[in-house]
C-alpha cells in the first residue's frame, strides 16, 4: 500500500514539470511584441492534446476579429479558413511581422468596401491612399466624404453623402433625382427645362434655393399681391397663362346656382391668405336679405337656396338633428321655437326633458333622457328592455323586482352595483368569508339552491372524499377554516397505529381511494436505500419516535448500530468502509481484517 502512494507521488511531481517549467523549456522561439504578456502560460494560446481549440483563444482577445467571423462582416468575416495559425504563426522573434498581405493579389471584394469603379485603377488609387501607415487594415474610412472632403465644392450645405450624386466611374460624372421626396421641390413642365444656376446662384450652395412661385415670377403676379403668394394655386407649371382653379373642389365653398357668374372681386374684397377670411355662410353677405331680423338664426341656408332666394323648402326630419315623429308631427313650429328663446339667443332644447318635466312623474329620479323608456307616439307605452339595453340581465326571480327596489338614487349618478354581494350582504351566512362572488354557487332562480364544484378548489374531492358529507369536514359554514392536510382528519387514525413515528404527511405513503391501501418506495423517495440486512427489518426499528412534518431518522451506520461497534470508537463512525450491510461480520476486501 505504501509503495503505491509513493509511485503515486512521483508521477504527480514529474507530471507537474511536464505540464509547467516543460512547456516553456519546449517553446519554438519568442512571439512577438504584442504577445509577450501572454508568454509566460502557454495555455493563454493553446489547449493541450486540441489544436482545434486554439482559434477560439485567439478570438477571445481580437473580439473585432471575433464579431466579424460571427457576423460574416468585414475580411475574416468571408474567409472559407477560419483557422488563424494559417495566416499568422507566432514564435518568430519579438520583431516578427505576423499580417502579411500581398497587397497587388489582395481580393478586395472580400471586404466591407469592394473597389468599384476608378477605384480599381492601382496606377491612380494606393493602398497607402486609403490605409494609413500604424494602423489596422480595417480601421480606413469608407465614407467618400472621408477622402474627398478637399473636392467638395458645396462646403458641406449638402451633406456627406456623396455617392446620392457622385459615382466611382468619375467623380464629376452627376445624376441627381430632383423628385418631390429627395428635394422637396419636383421639376415639372417647364421648369424640366430651366439650367441649375437660374435658380441655384451659387455653385457651393444648393439647399438654399426658393421653393415658392413668387420668388421667381413676383415681376408677373398682376394681382400684385392681391392673391397672395401661392401662385400654385391657380398657375400650372406647363403654361404660366394657364389657369386651373375648381372652387369647388380646392375651397370648402362650392359656387352654385347664381354665384357661379359672380366675380371674384365681388367676395374676394381682402387680400387672400391673409387673417382677414372671406365669409362662407350666408348672413356674411345677405344680412340685408334677412326678412326674419335674425330671429331664425344666421343659418340661411337650412331654408334658402342659391338658385332662388325666394324659394324655401324646409324638410325637418333631414335638415336638422331632430326628426319630427309621432305627435311631434302635429305640433306648430312657434310651439317650441318661442319667441322668448329668439329674443334671449338660446337654443331650442332637443331633450325630452326640455318640454315634458311638468309630465316627469319620476321627479327626475331616472334621469333626463326620457326616450330611453317612451316614445313620442306614445308616451305611456314603455319601450325599454333591461336584458338588452343593460349590461345587466335580469334572470329569475330579479324579473319580478321593481325599480326602486334597486334604483334608490339619482339614476346615471348613482353607479349601480352588479353584484350579489351589494344586494344580498344581509343574506350572507359565510359573513363574507368566502369572498363577494355570490353566483360562483348560488343563482338567481332560487337561492338556497347552491351548487359548488369542489374541483375549483384547493382540495379537489377526489376517491373516498367524493361520497363523504360536506359537514363531515366543515363544521361551520365559513368553509375557508377547514384544513386541507390528511393529518388534521384522520389524527385519531394515525394515533391507533403509527403513532406519528412517519410524521404527520399521510399523503407519503396513502392514498384517497383506500386508506389501507399504501405504497412507499424507500430506496427512490429517501436517501437511505435498504439492501441487505436492511430488507427484513420492521419500519419501526428505525423510526421509533414521533415526528412533525419533516421525518427526521439517521442515515449513517453508527446512528443505529452504536451499541454493535465492539471498536468502541475506535476505527471511526464510517462502519460502511469496513462493513457491509448484508451481514455485519462480513468485511470489504483490503480492510486489513480478516474474512468470515
């Protein structure tokens, strides 16, 4: 035994030297600079017996590299070899160049930036041009702006984003899309046609240029102003002379009957566009028309019309918001429009409420929209419908119920309560304990009829349980008191035979379908399993005293069997290293005892 620990020993010491002061002893010469603090634990780089590994080590320190395999980005990004001692080999001296790149082979289409246009022409684009010397390849800028800054005629007023006009072909070779969303200002008819320096003056500056018609053609406005300053509105850019202007179509005024051979002037008196609007009602131009005096309103129109001042029809179902039906057909018009509401300037009421409170037997108690319950053919005909006009429906014996049995206040005030509870607390025998959702059990049809599924609840009724009395278990109609653990119910059944030395959680061995019926898998459910010896001995030889609900019995040899240690202690509590548990006096093999 002492030789193998030793031998052991000796073959841990040289393994130490071999994985250790070994490697560095082995090392194929120095890398570079940029690796020197990495040098003094080869495991930095490599992985022993897996070559393949040491790629991934690479990565974790060039995490750019790293972002750019994963992204499938940027040079290493579109490599096929993904392995980095194929490029870069390492152990060639302090000042060893580990990139090396043919720059005249260099496939520049496996980059971010493929070489377009003039950018192909080594004899006139260097690759010092644009990769600065002490800098990484992939830090060179790839904005054109970055390179042509000192071509920019503009000065910058348009930006840095060159290539919207430019090209790699020729940097003076221009398309530029003038179209409404790009510049805000299309070119259309003859402007097509006008060269860049009529509008844009200044060769540097192009965002500057006018958008409005006036800035151009204010020596042409013959209205000189009076028309303000959108010229679009009537001029087209095919033909200046060209007017095209629907009244119709482009105001909210459209010219019917006579006002279509009115002149402009004759409304337009003010300058358009301005704060000074031209008047669109009527009364704005024919107050002097007005044979009422102001009495029907200013709303000329409800009545009149533009092919005849004289002619007046006037439908009230369609031209108002209150359609004349039932009795109200009957009733004259100075019924309700009244000359004191003429006089005062007060609108004519549509509310029910309005004309008939003198007739409103419930002293305004329902509120003041009549209609939802009478109409106008009848009044005493009642046309609301609970079930349908409600988010309430009323079921079974609440059909038989009066209004104000329910509706004590101000109807639309008073926020009516939908549930049980609000109605029915005086009725509640669980004094609240089993929460406000009265209908989870009762019904509207009769209440004494409860019906209640016990699956809802945490203790599901389930084998034996179902055929059991519910006053079995809840001695008082609070319900909510009553335990749902096996122990609390079948104490006097655990008294007679186990005597609480398996704890109080009956549910481990028994189930609800039969009470005697029991099974517990000791070597799956616990962490002593029970082999040898162990087998034919009687539950209660271990658990012998009574438990709570976390069974407690000790799972080490000597916890039983301290009386048969004739060591007396002295070789230890672990019996299990010398013994075994299908017969005491048996020893393991190597225990330097002798064998039964």
């Amino acid at each position: 035994m002492l030789l193998r620990i030793a031998l052991l020993a000796i073959a841990l010491s040289f393994s130490g030297l071999a994985f250790g002061a070994g490697e560095s002893a082995l090392m194929p010469g120095e890398v570079i600079s940029g690796h020197a603090k990495l040098e003094a634990e080869c495991t930095n780089c490599h992985v022993r017996f897996n070559r393949e590994a040491q790629s991934g080590l690479c990565e974790n320190c060039h995490k750019d590299v790293k972002a750019d395999i994963q992204n499938h980005k940027g040079f290493h990004g579109r490599l096929d070899q993904k392995v980095c001692n194929t490029c870069h080999t390492e152990h060639k001296g302090r000042n060893a160049k580990i990139v090396i790149l043919d720059t005249a082979k260099f496939d520049h289409t496996k980059t971010d930036f493929p070489l377009l246009g003039a950018h192909l022409k080594q004899e006139k684009v260097k690759c010092k041009d644009c990769h600065a010397a002490n800098k990484k390849y992939r830090e060179a800028p790839s904005a054109c702006n970055d390179c042509h800054h000192k071509d920019d005629k503009h000065k910058g007023s348009l930006g840095t984003d060159c290539k919207s006009c430019h090209n790699e072909r020729d940097w003076k070779e221009t398309k530029f899309d003038h179209t409404l969303e790009k510049t805000h200002f299309a070119l259309k008819g003859k402007h097509a046609d006008v060269k860049c320096s009529k509008c844009h003056t200044e060769p540097a500056r192009y965002k500057g240029a006018p958008h409005e018609c006036v800035a151009c053609h204010l020596k042409v406005d013959k209205h000189k102003g009076q028309y303000g300053k959108k010229c679009e509105t009537c001029h087209v850019e095919r033909d200046w002379k060209a007017i095209q202007f629907d009244h119709d179509v482009e105001t909210k005024f459209k010219l019917l009957g006579r006002h279509k051979t009115v002149k402009c002037i004759s409304c337009h008196t003010a300058p358009l566009f301005t704060k000074q609007k031209t008047p669109t009602a009527c009364i704005g131009c024919h107050r002097k028309d007005d044979v009422h005096k102001g009495g029907l309103g200013t709303n000329c129109a409800t009545c009149h019309n533009e092919e005849k001042w004289k002619s007046a029809k006037f439908d009230h179902d369609r031209d108002t918001k209150f359609p004349l039906e039932g009795k109200h057909e009957k009733v004259k018009c100075d019924a309700c429009h009244t000359p004191e509401l003429k006089a005062k300037g007060e609108k004519l009421p549509m509310a029910c409420i309005g004309c008939h409170k003198k007739d409103d037997k419930h002293k305004e108690n329902f509120g003041t929209k009549c209609e939802t319950c009478h109409k106008a053919t009848d009044w005493k005909k009642i046309i609301f419908n609970h079930d349908r006009d409600t988010k309430y429906a009323l079921k079974g014996k609440h059909e038989q119920v009066k209004c104000v049995s329910c509706h004590t206040g101000k109807l639309y005030q008073q926020k009516q309560p939908q549930d049980c509870s609000s109605c029915h607390a005086k009725n509640d025998v669980h004094k609240g304990n089993l929460g406000k959702s009265c209908e989870s059990c009762h019904n509207a049809k009769d209440w004494k009829d409860a019906r209640f599924d016990h699956g809802r609840a945490r203790f599901p009724l389930l084998g034996l349980h179902i055929k059991v009395e519910c006053k079995k278990c809840h001695q008082t109609q609070l319900f909510r008191d009553t335990p749902s653990d096996c122990y609390s119910c079948h104490q006097k059944d655990d008294d007679k035979v186990h005597k609480r030395r398996f704890g109080t959680r009956c549910e481990t061995c028994h189930n609800s379908r039969s009470w005697k019926a029991w099974d517990f898998d000791h070597d799956r459910r616990t962490k002593f399993k029970l082999d040898g010896g162990h087998q034919k001995l009687n539950c209660y030889a271990c658990h012998k005293k009574a438990m709570g609900d976390h069974v407690v019995v000790p799972n080490s040899c000597i916890g039983c069997h301290d009386n048969d240690d004739v060591h007396r202690g002295a070789f230890g509590p672990q019996c299990e290293r010398c013994h075994v548990t299908s017969n005491f006096k048996t020893l393991l093999i190597g225990s330097g005892a002798k064998q039964q």
